[in-house]
C-alpha cells in the first residue's frame, strides 16, 4: 500500500510512519521541514508539503492509496489549524484522487457516561480545551464530506510507552478500564490506526482506542 502521511516529523507522526514501514507499506512523509523527519528507510521518501494547503496536499497525495493526516499546531499555536487542515485535505485529496483519509483526532469530543462531551466536563484541562474544540470542529467536516474517512481518537491520556500489541477499540464513547482510566500509549495508538488503514472497519466513523 502507498501511505503519505502528514505531520511525520511530529512525536506521534513519526511512530505512525515507522509503523507503516514495519508492516511492508510504502510511505512518503510530509513536513513542512522534511529534513526534521530522523527516518530513514527504503520504501520512504521524505517531502516537503504544507498540509494546511490544497494545492500542495495535492501534489504530494497524487498516486497514494489512503493519506494519514497526523498534523496539530505547536503548543500555544492556533487551533484553528484543525479545521484549516480538514480543508484543505478534503481539497488537495479530492483533487489527487485519494478518497481515504485517516486521521489522528482528539479524545475532547468523545462522550462521557452521563451524556455530553469530555471537554464540557468540570475537569478537563483549560489549557487545552482551545485544542479539543479545534480537533472537534475538523471532525464535523470529515462528517459533512464524501470521502472515506476515520477519526479516531485515542484515549484521554494519550502517553510515550511501550508497544504492547494489545488495544480495545470503540465509537463515540470514551473508553475506560476495569480502575476508570483512560490511557493508551503512542505506539499502540500508531499500531491501532495502521489496523484501520489496512482493514477499513470504520469508514465513515469515528473510532476511539484505549486499553
């Protein structure tokens, strides 16, 4: 499978990326600073592209399979770089020719027992709340669009750690274990999403993943 994967230089990005070529995929890693990305592989190429940009979303999607979209603002940046990325993805992809797109979403918007969303709740941290509604409103445009896409949302801690090869996947809801938390760690998050990139069990829907 071809895999163009926007935000591969970043924390999460970069696990995803290698996680691609773990499994035998072919990757093109997109950055606005390509040379950030550390990786290096034969079945990866590195290339610079602006993923808040149609035009250059679409000269670098042109030919992938699926896009994994893996793109936030750095911390204190503007949040409304979600919704700017959703355009210009479903833009730049639509003018490509790729039709599916999975992205790395936010745990904010999940629901909570009880009803409404995690980032309403008493608790939620306020430094990030900017983020989570950003994140929220990137995913109503997936939802209006046509394309085959997935959300998914890691759990609410979303941690560096090991590689356990083990998850429990779910919808809408938030996820909590047998003790009430909520966590996953990058690696099996980067190994649940490269699971719905090959199998596409959710097009169309937002997933969420957690132990």
């Amino acid at each position: 499978m071809k895999i163009v994967v926007f935000g591969s230089s970043g924390r999460i990005g970069r696990v995803i990326t290698a996680e691609a070529l773990r499994r035998g995929h072919y990757v093109t890693a997109v950055s606005r600073r390509s040379h950030r990305m550390g990786l290096t592989h034969p079945r990866l190429t590195s290339v610079r592209g602006d993923a808040a940009d149609a035009a250059s979303v679409a000269e670098v999607a042109r030919g992938h399979d699926v896009a994994v979209v893996a793109v936030g603002p750095a911390p204190g940046g503007d949040d409304a770089l979600f919704a700017a990325v959703a355009r210009a993805m479903l833009a730049g992809l639509s003018q490509a020719e790729v039709k599916r797109v999975v992205v790395l979403g936010g745990a904010g918007s999940l629901e909570v027992a009880g009803g409404g969303r995690l980032v309403d709740t008493p608790d939620f941290p306020e430094p990030w709340k900017g983020n989570a509604l950003g994140q929220a409103a990137a995913l109503e445009l997936y939802r209006l669009s046509d394309f085959d896409w997935t959300y998914l949302s890691p759990a609410a801690v979303l941690e560096p750690g090991e590689r356990t090869g083990h998850y429990r996947s779910g919808g809408d809801q938030l996820l909590k274990d047998a003790e009430g938390k909520s966590r996953i760690t990058i690696p099996d998050y980067a190994l649940a999403l490269m699971d719905e990139v090959e199998r596409g069990d959710h097009l169309r829907q937002r997933m969420t993943v957690a132990y």
